[in-house]
C-alpha cells in the first residue's frame, strides 16, 4: 500500500485509453487485496472485483444483498494496493437512477476506475442462472443516463450490461444494448452468451463500442480461450469467480485431509511459501520506515 504510487485519476484515464488500443484487457477476479498485487505482479492488466465473489466471500448468495458500502469499501481496500486499474460489479445502481448516480460518485471516491449496472430488476440473481427478469429498455437507460451525469472524472468508464438473454433473446438483447449506447454508456457487457456464435454476433451488431466478455466456470457460456475472444474483436474478459473457485476448492481439500491425516504436511507443495508472501507484500520496502520491522530471516 505504501509504495503504489499511482492515483486513481492516473489509473483511469489508463483504462480508458487501453479499452480503445485495439487489444483484449485480462481482468481476473480479485476477491482480497492482496490477490490484486499478484495479479499485478504477473502481469495482467487489470483487476476485477465480483459481486458473486464478494457475496460469497460474506456468506451471502448473489441476490442483491450486498450494500453500495460494501461494495465501494471492498474496491478501495483492493483498488489502493495496486496500481493496475480497478473495475468493479456495480449490480442494478443499488436502486433507483438517483441511486446510480451516487453510486458513480461513491466509487469514484474509492479509486475505483470504472462498473458495470446492470438492467436486472431487484432482486436480482447471478447472471448464469435461470428465470431471471429484466427492467423496461427505457428504464436501464434512464439508470445509465443518470450514471453519466454523475460521473465527476470523464475518464471513469460506465459499462451496460444487460441480462435479457434468458428471459428475452439475443435480438432483443442487442435492441437493448444499442439503446444503452444511445443513453451515454462507454462500453458493453453481453451477459450468458449461449456460445461464440452469440458472442460474435452481438460484437458485429454494436462495432464502435468497447465489449467485455464474461468468461466464468460453470455457467452458460463455453470457457472460451483469450485467442478465441482476441479473434472475436473482444477489448476485455473477466474470470470473476475463477480465484475464490480455485482458492476455496484448496482449501476444502487441504482441510479435509487435515483431518484425515492428522496435519496439512501433504498440502505443503500448494501452499505459498512465507518467503513468497514477504516478497509480495514487499516486506523488505517497510523496513525503510522502520529498520526494526525487517531484523529477521526467513
């Protein structure tokens, strides 16, 4: 946290600038901080934060439980240790277009780089599941409309995602999203494409506007690979839940076995070292704040 040096202005006009390079941003889910400076470290452009992560993180199932407090605490406690930018899943705008509007203004203040709002009616449900219902077109407009007003720092990038698909066709659907570009939004998420000829056909459709793919593991659309998004003319892909899937899958086998075993000596060889730990948190870096913090060896 101490030395990430780059300002959240810096980091969105960032952003911005890469959703318009022509190549495919990689924005892997973060679901805790410290998660985000690995990501940085190896070299991915960007971070996300879930909102199907961050409920389940709380214990809570992905209906619109969560506050805007939450939400924008969680993107600061992330956003602020990396000096990749930050996007985060805004759900519906937490209520009405007023709603939306603070919203913007809330995750701005939190070093957030942009979000998603989505046209899902409260409550609503994860965007892979069933039976799921959709506001009026004009209504998601208004929310985006209201959502750009807001907006303080022109470089802070408002997403429409629209999750009529299910419930409503993928015609339907691009009718849609061409009305939230109409409304002010900067950029556009297809959400539970059925397979790449949807994905390819919505991107044909809209042409002008960056476009994020959803790429999540047991869901309705195929695990597309980047090449394949590349070749798509995709600008930016997510894996939302990818990292709570993994680290949890771990630890519920690691635990298991502590208990079968008797001790985790087995589950060793998967678990980050404490010398790879310190390196991450750039222990060594505090040590020019206080030479007693770093009189050790590991």
């Amino acid at each position: 946290m101490l030395f990430q040096k780059a300002r959240p202005e810096e980091k969105r006009a960032r952003f911005r600038a890469d959703l318009k390079s022509g190549r495919l941003l990689k924005f892997p889910g973060a679901f805790f901080p410290l998660l985000a400076m690995h990501l940085e470290k190896a070299g991915f452009d960007g971070v996300y934060v879930s909102g199907g992560a961050l409920s389940a993180g709380l214990g809570l199932p992905d209906i619109g439980l969560t506050t805007l407090t939450e939400v924008a605490t969680t993107g600061n406690q992330i956003a602020r240790v990396t000096s990749l930018p930050t996007f985060i899943d805004a759900d519906t705008g937490f209520g009405e277009p007023m709603s939306a509007a603070r919203t913007i203004q809330l995750l701005e203040d939190a070093g957030i780089a942009g979000c998603h709002i989505e046209d899902q009616i409260a409550p609503k449900r994860c965007g892979h599941l069933d039976n799921k219902s959709v506001v009026a077109t004009q209504d998601m407009a208004k929310r985006i409309k209201a959502a750009v007003e807001a907006r303080r720092d022109p470089n802070f990038v408002i997403m429409a995602r629209s999750d009529a698909r299910a419930s409503e066709g993928l015609d339907k659907t691009i009718d849609r999203i061409k009305a939230y570009v109409d409304a002010g939004a900067d950029a556009i998420f297809p959400e539970a494409m059925k397979d790449e000829k949807e994905f390819e056909a919505v991107r044909k459709a809209i042409p002008n506007t960056p476009m994020l793919a959803n790429i999540t593991e047991f869901g309705k659309s195929r695990l597309l690979t980047i090449k394949e998004l590349e070749a798509l003319g995709f600008n930016m892909v997510i894996w939302p839940v990818s990292s709570l899937r993994l680290a949890m899958g771990a630890a519920v086998e690691a635990f298991d076995k502590l208990l079968k075993e008797g001790s985790l000596e087995s589950s060793l060889p998967r678990m980050q070292t404490r010398a790879d730990l310190y390196e991450l948190l750039q222990y060594e870096r505090y040590n020019e704040f206080d030479q007693s913090l770093f009189n050790f060896k590991v």
